[in-house]
C-alpha cells in the first residue's frame, strides 16, 4: 500500500449526524421531528435527501447547519461539534463554513443581486474571491442580472442568485431546501446540472433536498427518510429507481 494510503486520514465526512434526535413541543403538541438519525455527507459529494411531507428532511438540513437546536445526539461540521459551541461561534461556522438555500429564497429586497450574492462575506467581513464568484455567475446565467433587485427578477433568476449566494464564499458544504421546486423544469435542469458540477468539477459537497425523482437522480446518493428516521438509500440513482423505491413504500403505507 501507497504511503499516501497508509497515512491519508479516512476520507473525511462534510457533515455527519450521530443519534441526531429533534423534539418539538411538549406534551400532546410533542413531535419527534428527528428520531435519533445517523448520516454522514461525504466530501465531494451530491446527497439527495427525500421522504414524505412531515417527515424531518428540513429538520434534519437545519440541525445540520446549525439553523436550529438539537435536543439531543450529535452534529458535525467537519470536526467540529456543533453542540459544543456557543452562540457566537456557531453564527461564525454558519457564516464561514455553510452555504444556505432556502426554498423561499430570502433574498433582502433592497440589495441588488450581486449584493445579495456577496451579502455574507461582506458581513464576515471577507473579500470575494472575484474570478469564483464570476464563474459561478456565468455558469448560473446572472451575468447581465447583478445589479437587478429581487422584485426586477423572475422567481428562477432568485432562486439562482440564492444559489450563488450559497456557493459563493465556497463553503464546506452546502445545504439547499428544494432549491428546484419552484422552477420550471428548464431552469430546474439547470440549477441541478450547475449543483452537480460544483461537485463534480468544483469540489463542492450538497446536500439538496427534494420530492422530485428526476432532480434526486443528478446526486451521488439519495438518503430516504420517514417518520424522523433514515429508511434506506439509493446509490447512483436513476429516475425510475427513485420512483420505484417511493411506489414501493407508499404501497407499504396503504397495506399497514
Ligand atoms: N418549529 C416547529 N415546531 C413544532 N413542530 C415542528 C416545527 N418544525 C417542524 N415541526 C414538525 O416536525 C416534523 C418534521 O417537519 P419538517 O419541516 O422537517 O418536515 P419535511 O420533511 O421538511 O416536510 P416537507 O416536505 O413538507 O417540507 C413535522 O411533523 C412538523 O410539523
Ligand atoms: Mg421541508
């Protein structure tokens, strides 16, 4: 064997999830949103996350990021142990280490589209990596779009800046709510194939949620969930296998 191979560390997880567990409410409102998940985001690599309306996948990609707290179990970063830091640091890993795409964009209105883009290095007080920060504005089509503000663009141009507004600080890892479901299937192509290629080609890792078959067949892997808990996953998935696999546990919902 390789000294590469003998001393290289084990291929590093992005993100990885141990006994993740999430109670919401108390009592009879109680929800067990995240029922003791554990998962792991390789580096360099897509995730699909699917499942039923319910079923913990925003959940699980907030507890994730460090959007929401856990109740109990643990979440990684990289190294880092999410619930181990307090407030401040928390907001600085968020800030530094994870990229956001939230399914309603929350793009602020008042800054123009390269401004939103740049908004959360600007708060870090970061410099943008200019040449990154253009090739994913071409590759995203927002060249001629930067100083538009959000209400001056279409909802798939918002959501492509919010998209570039995630890659562009080229964070750890990148968690996307969504990010396709409210695009025609033209420019949903094209988010997916450009998220794709951040992987593949710009060594990014996602972790994309989504109900679409098609969408989840452009990630490495697909991570099912149901009730708060990881039920299987599919690797290299195909359209049909996706489809196949979410017929066969609503078949099994309808017979139990
Ligand atoms: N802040 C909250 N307070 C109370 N219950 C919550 C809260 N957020 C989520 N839940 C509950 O936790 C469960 C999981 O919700 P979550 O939003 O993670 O589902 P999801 O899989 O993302 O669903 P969808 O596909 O509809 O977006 C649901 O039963 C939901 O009602
Ligand atoms: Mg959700």
């Amino acid at each position: 064997m390789s000294y590469a191979a003998v001393h290289a560390p084990a291929v590093a997880a992005a993100a990885r999830a141990t006994g993740l567990t999430r109670v919401y409410g108390a009592g009879e409102t109680r929800v067990v949103a995240l029922d003791s998940v554990d998962v792991e985001f390789g580096r360099g690599r897509f995730t699909a996350i699917m499942g039923p309306s319910g079923s913990g996948k925003s959940t699980l990609m907030h507890c994730m990021a460090g959007l929401d707290a856990i109740t109990s179990g643990s979440a990684r970063i990289g190294e880092v142990e999410l619930t181990a830091l307090k407030d401040r640091e928390l907001t600085r890993l968020r800030r530094e280490a994870v990229g956001f795409v939230f399914q309603a964009f929350n793009l602020l209105p008042t800054l123009t589209a390269y401004e939103n883009i740049t908004l959360p290095m600007a708060i870090a007080g970061r410099t943008p990596d200019r040449a990154w920060v253009d090739r994913i504005v071409h590759t995203l089509g927002l060249a001629d779009r930067l100083t538009h503000r959000p209400v001056q663009l279409s909802g798939g141009q918002q959501q492509r800046v919010a998209v570039a507004r995630a890659l562009a600080g080229r964070p750890e890892i990148i968690f996307a709510d969504e990010p396709t479901g409210n695009l025609d299937s033209r420019s949903g192509a094209e988010i997916l194939g450009f998220l794709r290629e951040s992987v593949h080609g710009l060594e990014q890792t996602v972790v994309m949620v989504t109900h679409d078959p098609v969408a989840a067949s452009y990630a490495d892997r697909v991570v099912f969930l149901a009730d708060g808990r990881i039920v299987d996953e599919l690797h290299a998935p195909s359209a049909d296998a996706v489809l196949d696999r979410i017929r066969r546990s609503e078949g099994r919902a309808r017979t139990s």
